[in-house]
C-alpha cells in the first residue's frame, strides 16, 4: 500500500492511498489502513467518512479484533468499495475491430462489447464513430449515469506513436490511415466524456497493476497484437518516458539485414515476430499455395485467424509451423531478456491477441531465455500469460481512467481525468 502523509494540504493524495487500500484490500478496517499508510487514525476516520458520504465506498459486518471471529476486543468495521460506485469505459482500437468494456471501481467487468469492422481501410472518423455507438451501448446497457458516482470518463488504448504535446494525436502505424488522429478530441465531441488516451500496451500493464493486490511491483508487460509493444511498471509507478511513448520494444533491431519495418527501420522484432511476419515466413518456406492448402486466408485482416491457424497447425506437429513460431518466440525472448536485465524487474506478462493460441509456447521460450538473466541469482523472473486476454488493452484504459480518478477529488460531473495524457477539450454537455 501507498504510504500517505498527515500534512493538511495533501488531502486528495491521502484520499487516493485510502481508497486504494480498500478497494485493494477489502474488508480492512481503519486501523489497518493506518497502520499501512503510515497516517493517523484520526485522518484515515475522516477520510473514510468523505468517502462514505459520496457512496465510493460501504461500511461492512463488524469483525474482532483477530479478524476470525474469536477473542475479546472491541469490534472493528470492514471497509470496502461500493460495487457500481464509479465506472469507466475502456476503448481498444485494434486493426480489425474495436473492443469496449464497462469498468467499476472495484475492479469487476459491468460490461463489455465488441464492433467488427468491415473495411480495415475505413475512415477513422468512421472508426470512431463506431467507438462512440460502443460507449454509449455500454452506459445504457447498464443504467449508468456520467459523473462523479457513475462514469468517469473514458480509456482509449491505442498502439503508438502517440503524441502528447497539445491535442493528444495517434499515428498509430499499424493502424491503416491513422496519421496525426486527434483521437482524444474526436472521442470527446462524440461521447460527451473525459477522454483519457494510453498506448495499448502501457494500457494492459495498468490494467494488470489495477487488478492486482500486491503492491510494490516491478514488471513488463508484453502485449502482442498486430505489432508487439511493452509496458513498464517499476514500484507500482508506471513509466511513460519523455513523450509517454515508453516501452517500444517491437521497434528494438534485432536483425540489421532483415525486412523493413513499417516505423521505417530495419529488421525490428516486429518486422520478424509479430504475428504477419510469422505468417509471411511459413509462406515464404512453403509456397503460396500450399499455405492456402494449409487453411490460411493470407488477408490483411486475417493475420491474427491465420497466426492462430498456424498455432494449431505447429500443436498437431506441422514442424514447418512450429520452426517459424519458435524462432519469433526466441526473437521476443532475447529482447525481453536485454529489457529485464536493464529495469531489473521480477516478473513479465504477456497478452494480446497476437498470443491467443500461441501464448504457452511463448511462455516457455521466455521462461528459458529469463533464466539466464543477471539477476538469476538475486531473485528469479517469473513470466505468464496476463488473464485479461484480447481485452487487456480495453480494461486497462478503464482501469488508467479509474486509477487518475483516485488522485481528483470527485467534484463535478465533467471534471476532467488528470494526466498528461488527458484531451485538453472540454467536454460537450
């Protein structure tokens, strides 16, 4: 847990630290909250009256001292977050789809829906447009009201470059047509909601942070889709770097002489793993035809379809599959293991719909390459496969969207989400 402080001109951070003890840990007491941050008990009583007044979060049964019902003591009363008391939207912009789902504080799933999009080459205001109908889908579908209590806002997990300076804008190159996307203001205008916008992998690891109850972790989060991105957490903080473009590692070269990757480059992991490169290596090793023979589609919206075909291919013992599967896995690793020995991190998750079939063979080459790493003899790195799946991009936006709120003071219907990421247009009432 989060240690607070008992200077009075503090009182949002105290109330964040709080309300993320309890919606943490829930069932705690106020003692145990300020044993845990470090503030008074007079303090924690206070802000845990603000909290309940506003209906964030509930009073529970009384529980003794030992917390098991034996012994004498005065009773204590559990704390936990009110289910339903405020939610947030998570968008996830992916090549052939866009994924919504519907968040609440406590960290469990309202919602969730999903729009096909038939063209890869329609129009991002289009696409868009297609985002709002989501959103809106999603708050009616539930009888969810916008504001303080209700929804906060919404998270758009989208693949980088992303840039900050100014109107929040998406060039995301594995999107067709997103070049310079004011993503953050067209989301705005059609939904009427504070617009938080994160790349999609940073995205999932705030979703994993969100969702756990350990606290003081450090780890990378791999998100593999149609291209291949990372997320860094170090102590629970969750690193943006200079422009909030932080953890690239699809565009680390890992082969100098190798294809050229649509960032302009040449020879990045994703040029050579991510899921169209796999595919377009077994084509390349078994001719076009017998790809086709083999069940693959080769179209520009079914790499993720002919990715997973090749898993099942690669499982039922096509050594062809499994030679051109493997050699993107031992690509991914030796990155992720350079990433490891550089942060000095003791975990990685891996997610995306790039892993849906093939994540266990990706899990197992990882947890071989990170066996050497430096610290191996300090501590060991663990990696698995992350549990929110495909929809780790969408729940962490939400979940972003949520973690900014406990930091805010929950006043005003439209207050916007801090952060740097956050669309400087105001909202449409």
């Amino acid at each position: 847990m989060r240690r607070g402080t008992n200077l009075p001109w503090v009182g949002d951070y105290n109330q964040a630290v709080v309300l993320d003890g309890i919606r943490r840990h829930p069932g705690t007491s106020r003692t145990e909250l300020a044993g845990a941050s470090g503030l008074t008990l007079q303090t924690v009583s206070n802000i845990v009256r603000r909290l309940v007044e506003r209906g964030l979060v509930q009073e529970g049964v009384a529980l003794l001292r030992d917390g098991v019902g034996r012994g004498a003591g005065k009773p204590r009363t559990a704390l936990s977050v009110r289910p339903g008391a405020a939610l947030a939207v998570g968008i996830q912009f992916e090549r052939e789809h866009v994924d919504a789902v519907l968040l609440d504080l406590s960290g469990v799933v309202v919602g969730v829906d999903r729009e096909i999009l038939p063209d890869p080459q329609e129009p991002v205001e289009l696409v868009v447009a297609r985002a709002a109908g989501l959103v809106r889908r999603l708050v009616d579908g539930c009888g969810a009201a916008t504001g303080p209590n209700g929804v906060r806002g919404v998270g758009v997990a989208v693949p980088g470059p992303l840039d900050f300076a100014g109107p929040v804008r998406s060039s995301a190159i594995n999107l067709p047509g997103w070049r310079s996307v004011a993503i953050a203001d067209l989301l705005v205008r059609a939904t009427g909601l504070p617009v938080l916008v994160e790349n999609d992998a940073t995205a999932a690891a705030v979703g994993d942070l969100w969702r756990s109850r350990r606290t003081g972790r450090n780890f990378l989060y791999v998100h593999v889709g149609a291209g291949i991105g990372g997320g860094l957490v170090l102590r629970d903080e969750v690193l943006h770097g200079e422009s909030g473009n932080a953890g690239e590692i699809g565009h680390v070269v890992v082969d100098p002489s190798g294809p050229p990757c649509s960032c302009g480059s040449t020879g990045c992991l994703e040029a050579v793993a991510a899921p169209a490169a796999v595919v377009r290596n077994y084509v390349q090793r078994v001719g076009r035809q017998a790809a086709r023979a083999a069940g693959l589609r080769l179209a520009e919206r079914t790499v993720l379809e002919d990715h997973d075909l090749l898993g099942a291919r690669a499982d039922a013992g096509d050594a062809v599959a499994a030679g051109v599967l493997d050699a993107a896995s031992d690509d991914l690793a030796r990155v992720v293991l350079g990433v490891v020995n550089v942060l000095d991190v003791s975990e990685v998750v891996l997610g995306g719909g790039g892993l849906r079939r093939s994540g266990e063979r990706v899990r197992r080459a990882l947890a071989v390459r990170l066996a050497t790493a430096m610290t191996r003899t300090v501590h060991p790195v663990g990696v698995r496969l992350g549990e929110a799946g495909e929809q780790a991009g969408a729940l962490g936006a939400a979940s972003a969207v949520l973690h900014e709120a406990l930091s805010s003071t929950w006043a005003g219907v439209h207050a916007p989400v801090r952060q740097l990421v956050i669309s400087p247009v105001a909202p449409v009432h």
